[in-house]
C-alpha cells in the first residue's frame, strides 16, 4: 500500500514539474545518455511459457536520430507453469533509429546479443545441465517520452530470435515487454 | 601445400585490386573514416545446418572508393538435435565499391568484398559434451553488399558472403554409439554461406587527406 502510494507520488511529481526544457524541445540532442531499470515481461514463441526479467539498460545519443544502447536482462523466474530453464539472462548492444517530435521519441532498432542459459534439471530429466553461450539477434521498437531534463517514460516491445544448443535444444523466440520510468542526462551543453 | 596456394594467390590478386583502385583513384576526400558497429550472421547452404552468430566489426576507410572491414563473430550451429558446431571467426576484408557516385546522400551504395580470417571450430555432443573435436584453421571469403546510407554518418549494411575454410574438417558420425567426432586427417575446401546484418557508426577520422 505504502509502496504504491509512492508510486502514484511521484509519478504526479515529475509530470507536473513545469521545466524550460518542455517549450524548447532541448532534451533529445547529442550527448543524451538515459538509463533505466525495470521488471520486463515475456512471451516464449514457441513454447507459450511466459517469464518475468529484471531489465537494465543505458543508451548514448551521437544526435537526435541516432543512439547506441545496450541492455541486459537477469531471469527472475516463470510467470506460468515449470520454466524450461534455470535461467536465460541475456544482454544485446546496438544501434537505435530515432523519430524525434518535441519531447517524444519514437524509435526502431536491431541489437545483436547473447543469451546465458542453462536448462532446468527437473523438467528435462537431466542428471546435470550444462550452461551455454547461444547468439541472439532482436528487434526493438519503443517510444519515450521525456518530461524534463532528468525524467522520462519509457515502452518498449523486443522480439528476440536465438536457440540453446546444450543438453536439448530449444528455441529462445520470445518477445519482451518493458515499461516504466527512466533517468535521462545531457552531457553536453 | 594446395592451400596455400589458394591463399597466396587470393591474397595477391586481392592486393593487386587495391593497389590499382589507389592508383587510379585520386579522390581521398572520405579517406581516414572510422567506424564502429556489430553484426548478426547466420550461417547457411553448410553441411552442418544453419545456425546465426553474434559479432562486431571496425572500417577503416582507404579512399572513396575502397574500405577495409575488421571483423569478430562467434557462431552457433545445431546439428540434426545431436551436435553443436561453434565458429569463432577474426578477420579482415578489403571493400570496393564500383559506382562513385552512389555514396552518402544516395540512400543504396552496393560493394563487393574479398578477405581472409583465421577461423576456430568446435564440435560437441549434445548428451556427453566430453565428446567433441576442434581445429583452428584459416579461411578466405567473398561476396556483396550494400550500405544503406541512413544519416552521412551511420549505415545499416546488408551483405552475403562465400567463406571457404582451407583446412582440416570436423566429421561427426551422429548414427555410432557412443557418438564420434573425429578431425579428417584431409584438409578440404568446405565452407558456408554467411550472411550478415551490420550497424556502423563513422566515429573520427585517423588521418585528413583531401587530394
């Protein structure tokens, strides 16, 4: 209770804050750096289990259009049913596409990154399980929305593609949701 | 000893190219770029299946109309549920692009590309991972792309390319028991098809030269 009347706090605070940077369109701009971290929500393609992560990430603005970004993601457990795996942390770094208007930034990517996993013991009947680097590619489309020099509201939907290759093989297709509220910087006059 | 033959003819002819296009070009205005990006490969038309690969690579750029691509990537192949085939793959290609004027602002700037890599690969069970194999050989590679120029300084960069190891094979045989991966005493010329998407960032220039 206490918890999400805080919440609610400071969501009322930071988007009633009236600053300068709300007329004059001065925050997207090179030397952004915004951060963020979040509990981020899955759908496996092709199994249909759904798992929960603690999603980070910090991005870097060369200009108004372009960022470099990299994230990770900790496995925190299944959201329904016996997990496939003890855990499939991943990270992914790359290049983001920003279509920018006043405060708000839509914007599309391509991260190349790897998954760590190791498969659960218990549900493939495995004496031991190995724990395997696999390749990962994803695509990201995500807006922000940026309401003062050091405070933003953040979507973002990610389809990964990749396939561990230990023990048994299965499919790591899976798309993430993240949502929430990050902390941006300029670090350029 | 037809290996190497291969190589250093390739690697002749290679330099050849750029020693011509340097003479004959004079135009040094986008000379001295560097640029920084990452990859996703995936690796297909191979013996051993398709798999997709995670890397990263820098340009260093020659003269307007050659650029050289200096790659990493670590690829992964399943095989038939049974194998896993790794790649770690370093190496280097030389870059020519034939129309002078499709560069930046022209949103499509096709090229053709040559290099050589020195390549690692292993082989392991998927049930027993103490049943496996590696090599580390060497490989050359050729092929076309294109940069699709999205702002003066960034680029997403589509490419297929032919890569041949010249080097000892990795053999599983899937059907014994226990499994058998074994490394072919005969080197062979055996290769996939790689096909990559790339994100590149001109970051400074090395050196200015405007001829």
């Amino acid at each position: 209770m206490e918890t999400k009347r805080l919440i609610i706090i400071l969501f009322v605070f930071f988007a009633a804050i009236p600053e300068n940077a709300r007329s004059q369109n001065e925050i997207i701009k090179a030397g952004l750096i915004r951060t963020q971290a979040t509990i981020s929500f899955s759908d496996m393609l092709n199994s249909g289990n759904s798992y929960f992560y603690l999603h980070g990430n910090m991005e870097a603005y060369f200009n108004s259009k372009i960022s470099f970004c990299g994230d990770a993601y900790a496995y925190m457990g299944a959201l329904n049913g016996v997990s496939d795996f003890a855990y499939n942390h991943n990270i992914f770094f790359g290049f983001l596409y920003h279509l920018t208007q006043k405060q708000n930034d839509t914007y599309l990517g391509f991260q190349p990154g790897m998954a760590f996993t190791r498969l659960n013991e218990n549900k493939f009947l495995l004496t031991h399980s190995q724990a395997g680097i696999n390749p990962e590619f994803s695509l990201v489309l995500g807006n922000n929305y940026y309401i003062n020099p050091y405070f933003h509201f953040f979507v973002q939907g990610r389809l990964i593609v990749g396939s561990h290759n230990y023990n048994v093989h299965q499919n790591l297709s899976e798309f993430r949701f993240s949502a929430g509220l990050g902390f941006n910087i300029n670090t350029l006059k | 000893m037809r290996k190497e033959l291969i190589l250093s003819a390739f690697l002749i002819f290679l330099f050849a190219q750029v020693k011509a296009q340097s003479n004959t070009n004079n135009d040094f205005s986008k000379s001295g770029w560097f640029s920084l990006g990452v990859r996703s490969t995936a690796s297909t038309f191979s013996d051993e299946g398709s798999g997709i690969g995670t890397g990263g690579q820098f340009r260093i750029q020659m003269s307007n109309r050659v650029n050289t691509d200096w790659f990493m990537d670590y690829i992964s192949i399943n095989m038939e549920d049974k194998v896993r085939s790794e790649y770690y793959h370093i190496g280097w290609s030389v870059i020519y692009y034939p129309f002078k004027t499709l560069v930046y602002p022209k949103l499509v700037q096709p090229y053709l590309l040559a290099g050589h890599c020195f390549d690692y690969n292993k082989m392991t069970s998927f049930d027993n991972p103490t049943i496996r194999a590696n090599r580390l050989g060497s490989a050359v590679q050729a092929g076309v792309g294109v940069h699709f120029n999205i702002t003066d300084r960034f680029d997403v960069t589509l490419m297929s390319q032919y890569m041949i190891h010249l080097t000892k094979t990795l053999s599983p045989d899937m059907d014994a028991t226990p499994m058998v991966i074994k490394a072919e005493k005969e080197t062979g010329l055996q290769g996939h098809l790689l096909t990559t998407v790339g994100f590149n960032y001109k970051i400074f220039k090395i050196w200015k030269r405007n001829a």
